[in-house]
C-alpha cells in the first residue's frame, strides 16, 4: 500500500472516528508497515510450504518408455514421493534422478535405486524390457524402490547417515526395507529380505558379522550384500536378509521405520543381540 493511500485512509478515519481515530500519522504509518510485514511473512511461508522436498529429474527416454507402457512417470512419481516423504524428516531439497539403465537394476524386478551416501541425492534406473513386465516394475516396484531409498536419504541427511560400520549399514538397510512396508503395505515381500536361511545359518552368519560390526571401514560391502569376494563369498543377498532381522525386534505399532531415522544403529540392534548371543 502506498504511502499516500495510507494516509488518506488515516485522514478519512479521523473525521469518522475509526480505528485510526486519535492516532497520530507516523503512528499510523508505523500501524500499516506492521500489517504489511505479516502480510508479505504469511504469502511467503504459504509458498515455502508449498514447495516440495525434492525435484524430480526424469530422463526423456524414461518418460516416453512409461508413456508407452500407459503410464506418465512425474504423476505417479509425484504421487509416490508425496506420500513418502510426508512420512520422513528431512532437510535441504533433494533431486530425484530417473534414467533407462536396464544393467543396472535387480532383475527380479526391474528397477534400481540408490541414495548419493554423502548428499542423499537419489538415483533410479528402470528396465524397459523388465522380466516381470515394465508395468509391473512400474506400478509396484518403483513406488517401493523410491520409499526404500528415500528412508536412507532422510537417514544420511538428518540422522547418522547411512554408516561407516558392518552394524550401521545393516540397520539402515534393514529399516529402510521395513519403512517400505510402512509406506507401501501392499507391496509384495522384497526378494533380498527374505532369502531362505535356517536358524543355524542366521546364527552363523550373525557370529561372522559380529567380528566386524563396529570397527569402522572393517566391512566388505559387495561381499555381505551382493554375494561378491570370490571363495570367501556369502550367498548372494545374505545381508539384507540379516539386516531384515536384526531390526525386527526393535520395531512394534509405536516404533515405526520412520520414527527410528534418527536412531543410532546400536540402539535398534540391541535387542537382537540380546537373543542372540551365542
């Protein structure tokens, strides 16, 4: 509102005995920046709610492959990363990065994705030409794809991040891979959770993993999660099965995935330790 404006509407107030009635013109000036300032403050925090956590970056090619597939990928995007990211905290805006790259997405499924372990960045690779059915891959398995990293990001950005130990990577895929079902409780059980392990086995792999679950750097990645590192090689997936259970006991109705974000990794594998300490 223009100064003059103001003071018009001061002038007019006083013959009328209004509001402004008695007060003096810098007083009233005084009155109307005030009321301008929570005007200006309202609009801009309307649009800073306004404004989305991420940014999706999504290839043209990848486009124009769910176009053909009967599906348009920043809709159901949009869609997907709404209902996740209401549920995490987070911090800072991230970009969502989406590409065609079938070699690099588990074939069981025909997606991929993975969290920048510094930044939280996400990156998703889909496979056109998915075994299960690119719709298939589309309407269940990216949804589930992107909750799953979207947990780490949140972890890596406002918790203790993703983890330099055996113990913290095991948590944070394991909750990651519950937080999914949290999101997402239709989705189907995830392969790598539930590889076939007999009590005996989880209890040998576990005595293994504990030489190494908290000595920083200690661990071999591809070989406790991808089945890597030649004759000294765990099944493939053998991690995240683990990893699945070590978080179970920790979780129940009022400890969800997404409340133990910040949650420190010894914290949410003490209880399996405790039961399986032989």
């Amino acid at each position: 509102m223009a100064p003059e404006r103001s003071m018009g509407l001061w002038a007019m107030d006083q013959k009328r005995g209004g509001i402004f009635a008695g007060m003096s013109r810098v007083a009233v000036l005084l009155c109307v920046a005030a009321l301008l300032s929570l005007v200006v403050q309202a609009a801009y925090g309307a649009a800073r709610a306004d404004e989305k956590p991420y940014k999706l970056q999504i290839d043209k090619d990848a486009a124009e492959a769910a176009k053909k597939a009967g599906f348009d990928l920043d809709r159901l995007l949009t869609r997907t990363a709404d209902k996740t990211f209401a549920l995490l905290p987070h911090r800072d805006r991230i970009n969502i990065n989406v590409r065609l790259d079938p070699k690099q997405t588990v074939p069981e499924i025909g997606v991929a994705a993975v969290p920048d372990p510094g930044t939280g960045e996400l990156y998703i690779a889909l496979d056109p030409h998915s075994r299960i059915g690119f719709r298939k891959s589309l309407t269940i398995w990216l949804p589930a794809s992107l909750a799953r990293v979207a947990f780490l990001s949140s972890r890596i950005r406002t918790g203790p991040g993703y983890g330099v130990t055996l113990g913290e990577a095991l948590v944070s895929e394991g909750l990651s891979d519950h937080f999914v079902a949290q999101a997402f409780p239709k989705t189907p059980a995830q392969p790598w959770d539930h590889r076939a392990m007999t009590a005996r086995q989880e209890a040998g792999l576990w005595k293994r993993a504990k030489r190494d679950l908290d000595v920083p750097g200690a661990y071999d990645h591809p070989l406790w999660f991808f089945g890597a590192g030649g004759k000294n090689a765990l099944p493939r997936w053998s991690g995240y099965t683990l990893a699945y259970r070590i978080v179970s006991p920790y979780l129940s109705k009022k400890r969800l995935p997404s409340k133990a974000v910040k949650t420190n990794a010894e914290t949410i594998y003490k209880p399996y330790a405790q039961t399986h300490s032989g």
